[in-house]
C-alpha cells in the first residue's frame, strides 16, 4: 500500500478549525436540554387561543344583545308615534312582516361594514320623529289603511331594522370565523331576530318609565339615535389607527377623512341638531291652548296615557261664519280624541240650544257652556232609565249605576242630572281627567271612581259579595269600551258578563254599546254572549233610517239586558227626563222606531249561535273585529278632515 502523504501540522482547514472550535466552545458551555412535550403543557398550549377565542364571544355578546334591545324598543316607540295617525289595528296589521322582512334581508343580503352600518342606523333613528310623522301624514291622504301603513313602515322602520341586523349578523360572523371549530350560529342567531323583536313588545309595556311616558318617544328615540353617532365616532381614532398599516397613500387621505375629520366635525353639532330633529307634533303634555295657523283647529289638551294620545280640541269657524251657512267640517265642536278615535264631543258655541230659555246649561270648569253631545249613541245609552220599572225592585230618587268606560262623560253627566248615584271606571286617567275639565262631568264624590281596568275592578267586587260582605248593588250599568275601532275582548266574554251579573240588582239592567257592521262576526258574538249570560235583551240603533239586510254602514247599537224574567219593557218619556237637551228628547221619543230586529244580526239561517259565544280560552272576538277597525279609520276620516287628525 503506498504510502499516503503527511499533511502539515499548520495546514489545518478552515472547517476543521471551526470545527473544532465549536467542540471546544461545546465543552466550554451548559448544554441546555429542550424539555420534551408532555400532554399536560400540550393542552395549555392549546388553550390559549381558546380563551382568546370565549373571551371574544363573550364580549361580543353583550354589543348583539344591545343591538337586539334597541331594535326591540325602537319598533315599541314606533307604533306609539303611528298609533294617533292610523290606531293600533292598522298599525300592527302588517309590522310583523316587516320586520321578519327586515331580518332575513339583514341576515342574509350584502350590507356596509360594520361601523358604517351603526352611523347609518343612528342617522335614521335620530331622522325617525319627523320621517314617521310626515310619511304617515302623506300615506293617511291615500284614505287607505292597509297600504298607507305598510308603506310608511317600508319607508321608515325597514331601513332601521335593516342595518340593524346587518350589524348583528356582522358580529355574528366575527364569533364565527375566531372560532377553531364549524359554527352554526348565523342559523339561529339571525332568525331569532325578528321573533325577539316582536316578542318584546309586551314587556316594554310593562316597564314604568315608558308606560307612564316619563320621557316622550321623540326623545328616547333622538337619544338611542345619537348614542349610535357618538359610539360610531369615539371609535374611529382606533379604527384609523389599526388599519393605518395596511393602506396606499390615498386610501390613508380617504381613512383619514371618514374616520377622525368627519367625527371632530359632527361631535360638536350634535347638542345643536339634536333639538331641529324633534318630532312636529306639539309638546306633550300641552301646557296652553294651541290654534293653528289656519285658524281652523284649537287644541286645549293633548297627553299621552294609557290608552294613546289623549287629546281634547275645538273646530273653529271662519270669521265670517254664521249659524245656516255652509260649513266644510262640523264648526263648534269640542271633542275628546283617544288616538284614531273619537271618545265623544259636545256643540258650543253658537250651536248650543234648550228646550227651555231658563234651563241652565252645563258648562266646563272654566264655566264656559256646553251644549247636546255630537253621538246619538250616548243618549241612547241613557235610555236605561226608562227600563218600566213596574214590578221592578229599582226605585227612582234611590237608584244607582255603574259606568264602565267614561268616554267624554255624556251618560255619566246626564244620570248625574237626574240625581242618580254614579260609579265610575275607566282605565285612562287621562280620560276622567278630561271629562271633568272639559266636558263639565261632576265630582262623583270620594269612593265613586275607579282608574283601573274594569275585569279587575268586577272581579274584586264580585269575591267581596260573594265572601259576604255588605256592598251595594247597581240597578243600571252602562258598558262603553268601545275605542279605535274595536273592544278589549276581555271585557265582552261570558266570564266577564256571569261576574257583572253577581254586582247587579237581579231586576237591574245594562246597556251595552256595539259599534260595527250588522250580521259581522262580532255583532253576532255580542248578540249571542249576552243572550246566553242574560237571557233577555233589546237593541236599539244610533241611525235616523229603518236597518234593513242591505245596510253596510258602520252603525252604533245599544243591547239592553237583564238578568230578570220580568219583560224588559220601557215607559214613555217624562219632559224631566230631556234635561231641556232637543237630541235627548229626539232619542227618547223615536226609541221604538230604533228597535233592532235580532234576525238583521244573526241572519234568517237557524245556525247555531253557541260557536259565537265569547269566552275566556277561546276569545276570538279581536281577530274578528280587525277589518272593522279599518272600516271605522274610515269613518273617522269621514267626520273630521286630516287636519284634526294631524294636530295633536
């Protein structure tokens, strides 16, 4: 084997110096061994970005359930500002698909970023006041409550649902996409929407601050629109400055002008335009009379209440109007207006009149005199004192009477004329306070009047009768709810009518009020439900003509009942008994052309009545009498012209 050449000692290599060099520097330092992974610091690696994952749902939660309860509370404020223009039944018809509308069209179409989508709706909701008022006022001209509604919804509340969820589903997706895992919350999420939106409604109802209008639903909805505004705009130095990386030069200008110029702009003017943006109607409550500018409409009260807006006007004549000319509207009346619906109304003026030049007339609390009342309806109702008290244990001068829905006090004021005890319940104390201000009802005196619903006030008396204590019982109860174009269904039921009966003298009498088309479904409830719970009753109409099969008006009946087999028959009138009133005396003296044949109601078919009977479990008595909420807008329409209707 030949032999191999010896390398110098000096011509070591490179890579062998620095070889050996890291073997020196090896041995020279701590070898520092790399833990091996165990499955303990594997699953807290793992955890990790699972906390930052439930830390961000959980915080986004809170911002969708805010959003969700804005939406929510912003429909609620919505229909309260429709509610005067168009009433509830009109109102509601078509909202709830809009809304459903709103939410799959938010849930599920191309929508603006996020943060756009928050100024957006708090644009919108700051514009609310005026846009609901005036699209409303332009829709009520078509004479159309079905459309006029549904448009004003698809121009005002649509676009704020709209970019509300939009919003929602935006965060949504945000959950979503920082989640490790497949999520199917958009699935249930965003069609849970529409449902939360329209189910919360009961509960805004009860909350005291809203339901006792603590503060009026411009203002709530002026200061939801501008918490979205200024959210929108302390954010959007962040925003700016988290997205400054990422941008060209000119988008940075544009990032920069959206996003810090446009806000250190509009923080400043918004305690300038919030007050611009209020809504037209007049401030509520009213604290002076308020004419118009045409000189047409005084309105001496306006408060919202229970049952909407409580508003109490005059008509005024032109100046040089006298009594015999023509008039455009009904000249020198004052009403009393419960949202879409009249509650009642007396002449004054020039178009009071007596059956006697030295009959006092009845005056207000400012002693201005009143005359008849503009419903024939209401001296109808007073026929209950002309019940032939024959054989009857009802005694005049001694007789008491229970009224149940106040109205403009007519019936209430008359019977307190003719010196019989009154008790009062109504619901609204707005209504009673009215009455008593406006319409000159009497002081009824301490423990005569009741402010609460009237199922509850008659079931409380009727457990105290029935326990044994000693409380009187009413010889005449007049039963008035009827209000915007229907009744509360309750208060119609054969439960209901079964507890009045035990707080009514067994030979005492009620007179119920029915305002609707003849032969509808709830004229033959009415009808049915108070023959099964009284066994007898007489109805008499409002109308000047003979009813006949082909009358399609919109009419007023009074049923008169009685829990007693003796024959519900009525004496002739007494001169006393007109209190110098020329309409009452008409009423009176025509009541037995007025009868109502009860074949016009329940048709000439012999079809069984008990499918009609209204009762508690089953009370369809509000689905049925929808359409005639709308036949009554109608009418109203028909008495007073929009403007009446607008001033508020």
């Amino acid at each position: 084997m030949p032999p191999q050449p010896r390398r110098k000692q000096g011509a070591m290599s490179s890579s062998s110096k620095t070889a050996r060099a890291g073997d020196k520097k090896a041995q020279t330092q701590p070898v520092t061994s790399q833990p091996t992974p165990t499955p303990r610091m594997t699953a807290t690696t793992a955890a990790q970005p699972k906390k930052k994952q439930s830390a961000t749902t959980v915080l986004l939660v809170f911002p969708i359930l805010a959003v969700l309860a804005g939406l929510s509370l912003t429909t609620f404020l919505y229909r309260r500002v429709l509610d005067p223009l168009y009433g509830g039944v009109p109102t509601q018809r078509h909202l709830d698909k809009i809304i459903w509308a709103a939410s799959i069209t938010g849930g599920l179409a191309p929508s603006l970023p996020g943060w756009l989508s928050l100024l957006v709706s708090g644009i919108l909701l700051c514009a609310m006041p005026n846009t609901s008022y005036w699209v409303a006022l332009y829709t009520g001209r078509w004479g159309d409550p079905v459309y006029g509604p549904l448009v004003t919804h698809i121009v005002v509340l649509f676009p704020v649902m709209y970019f509300g969820v939009s919003l929602i589903r935006k965060m949504v997706l945000y959950i979503e996409a920082s989640s490790e895992q497949q999520s199917m919350m958009r699935y249930t999420v965003l069609p849970a929407c529409a449902s939360s939106i329209s189910g919360f409604q009961a509960i805004w109802a009860e909350v005291p601050y809203l339901a006792d209008y603590i503060y009026s639903d411009d203002h709530l909805m002026l200061a939801m629109g501008s918490f979205a505004v200024i959210t929108w705009a302390i954010t959007s130095p962040h925003r700016a400055e988290s997205t400054a990386g990422s941008e060209t030069k000119p988008q940075k200008m544009s990032s920069f002008l959206q996003q810090l110029v446009l806000p250190a702009i509009l923080l400043p003017l918004l305690p300038t335009i919030m007050p611009l943006l209020r809504s037209p109607v007049l401030p509520q409550p009213l604290t002076s009379p308020y004419t118009n500018p045409e000189s047409t409409i005084r309105i001496l009260s306006s408060v919202p209440s229970v049952t909407g807006m409580i508003v109490v006007g005059e008509s005024l004549p032109p100046p040089d109007w006298q009594p015999g000319m023509p008039e455009q509207f009904p000249y020198l009346v004052r009403y009393l207006r419960a949202s879409h619906s009249l509650l009642g109304g007396v002449w004054w003026g020039a178009k009071i009149s007596s059956r006697s030049q030295i009959m006092v007339p009845q005056v207000d609390q400012a002693g201005r005199p009143l005359g008849d009342t503009i419903y024939t309806a209401f001296n109808l109702q007073e026929a209950v004192r002309l019940v032939d008290k024959k054989d009857r244990d009802i005694t005049e001068e001694k007789d008491n009477a229970l009224i149940i829905g106040l109205g403009a006090g007519t019936a209430a004021t008359a019977l307190a004329r003719q010196k019989v005890q009154t008790t009062i319940v109504e619901i609204d104390p707005a209504v009673y306070n009215a009455s008593r201000q406006f319409f000159g009802l009497p002081d009824p005196g301490e423990g005569r009047v009741f402010l609460e619903d009237a199922r509850s006030f008659v079931m409380k008396r009727r457990r105290q009768i029935q326990s044994g204590e000693s409380i009187e019982k009413f010889d005449y109860v007049i039963h008035d709810c009827f209000s915007g174009g229907g009744v509360p269904a309750h208060l119609y039921s054969l439960e209901f009518w079964e507890d009045l009966k035990v707080l009514m003298n067994p030979d005492g009498v009620v007179a119920v009020n029915f305002a609707g088309l003849l032969g509808s479904l709830p004229s033959k409830a009415t009808l049915y439900t108070l023959q099964k719970s009284f066994g007898q009753c007489r109805a008499f109409h409002d109308g000047e003509e003979p009813l006949t099969t082909d009358s399609k008006e919109f009419i007023n009946m009074v049923y008169f009942c009685s829990p007693s087999t003796k024959p519900l028959e009525f004496r002739k009138p007494r001169e006393s008994d007109f209190l110098g009133s020329h309409l009452r005396a008409h009423v009176f003296e025509t009541l037995a052309d007025r009868e109502v044949d009860f074949k016009l109601i329940r048709g000439e078919s012999e079809e069984d009545g008990e499918k009609y009977v209204l009762k508690d479990q089953n009370n369809k008595l509000n689905a049925w009498q929808a359409d005639g909420a709308l036949d009554h807008w109608k009418v109203m329409r028909s008495i007073l012209p929009e403007p009446f209707w607008a001033t508020y």
